[in-house]
C-alpha cells in the first residue's frame, strides 16, 4: 500500500508516523512542498495521506503559494472521502478545507502538555485503549475551529481545539510523530520563537523535558499508531 506525506516545511517530517507505516509494508512519497515539489492535484490511489506541520500560517497563500494547492487536495480528498491525517498545521489545513476557521490561540503551547479526552474522544476507535489524559508534544500558535459535523475529540487547558474527527479526515493540533532529535532540531530551526515564549534557558529545558517525557510516552503512541494502521487498512 501506498501513503502519500506533504511537507510544509523539510524539517517537519512524517516522522514515527512514516516509520510506522514502513515497518508495515508502506510506501510513502514524501513530498516537500517548501522545496518546490509540485502537490499532488489528488489523493487517489492512496491508502492515507499526511499532512505535516509548519511553521506559517494557513492563511499565508501569498508568503507560501502551495498551500493553496494544498487547500485543494484537502478538498478533493474530503469529497472523495480520502483518509487524510494532519499534524498540527496539517490538522489546521483539514479544518480549513471543511469550512472551518483557524485563528490565534490565546496562548503559544510549547512543549510537553497534558491534552484531556472529550467525551466523544473516550468512545472514538482512533484512541481506543488510550489514558483519559495524554502527555503530548505541542508547538503551535493557530488553533482550528470545530468543523460542523465532526466529533471534537481532545482539549488542553490552553487550547480548548486539540483533535477532531470528520469522517475519513483525523486532525491533530498536537504532534505525536516527533522523536527526540526533532525536538533538538526544532529548538534549533525555532530558537528565536522559543527563546521569546519561553525565556532564556528554553532550549536547554526543552530537550530536558524531552528526555524525561518521551520514553514514557512511547506505549500510548504505539497504541494511538496500531489504531491508525487498522483504520487506514479497513476497506
């Protein structure tokens, strides 16, 4: 089976996600749209497609003008009834093409943050088997609106939007592909915006946070992953 992964940006990429979907008999055409490669005008004949993070906004055609034609695709596969994931920016995109606005947060989350089920959330297949509350990895500024007829499914204290379900489309506002080394290399690629939210010694207390939180996290991942593998292989 065939996935399809969209970059918005190279540093963010599929991730454990991708890895995942390796050791289980994928193969994924990663494309990197920040570096010119042209965006798909569909989805067809892919098992799933990834729509990854980054750091711009939804609303920035005119900075990026892929996303535009990644608005598109979104569209195309929403109507074809694609199974689509996205990661933070990719959940936002999702949101962006079922009709849904995407604003600033109130607050920048940044780092290692508690994100609550909702009740629907207790009772989607997608987090079967998972703990009420979830330690997850959280970089972002924007947050999606609720698209109309789709399940809200997680919330944060910060961030009342952290996942929700329209059909075959997953989003995420959080992002659960990460390894450490991204977080290294975020915190490098980002450091004037981690420095500026989260004060002179960021960095250094980000990649410590990482170490403590991810070997814990590593159990409710591989479940939230084999739930997903499931879904996608469903006819």
């Amino acid at each position: 089976m065939r996935a399809l992964a969209l970059r918005n940006v190279s540093i963010e990429s599929p991730g454990t996600f991708g890895e995942f979907l390796k050791r289980n008999g994928f193969a994924i055409d990663d494309i990197d749209l920040s570096k010119g490669e042209p965006c798909p005008a569909t989805a067809d004949g892919y098992g799933v497609m990834l729509i990854m993070g980054g750091p711009m906004n939804v609303y920035e055609e005119d900075k990026h003008p892929f996303l535009a034609d990644e608005l598109r695709l979104l569209q195309d596969a929403a109507k074809k009834k694609h199974k689509v994931v996205g990661f933070c920016l990719g959940g936002q995109m999702i949101a962006r093409a079922l009709g849904a606005k995407v604003t600033k947060n109130p607050i920048k989350e940044i780092g290692w943050m508690p994100v609550t089920l909702t009740d629907a959330g207790k009772h989607e297949p997608l987090l079967a088997g998972l703990p009420e509350t979830l330690n997850v990895f959280q970089w972002h500024g924007d947050t999606f609106a609720i698209p109309k007829g789709a399940a809200h499914l997680a919330r944060s204290e910060a961030c009342a939007n952290q996942a929700f379900r329209h059909g075959n489309m997953l989003a995420l506002q959080f992002h659960p592909e990460v390894e450490e080394a991204d977080v290294r290399g975020w915190s490098e690629e980002y450091l004037p915006e981690l420095l500026r939210e989260r004060g002179m010694r960021a960095k250094e207390q980000l990649v410590a946070e990482t170490k403590r939180t991810f070997p814990r996290m590593l159990k409710d991942r591989d479940v939230f992953y084999t739930n997903l593998l499931r879904w996608i292989l469903e006819k």
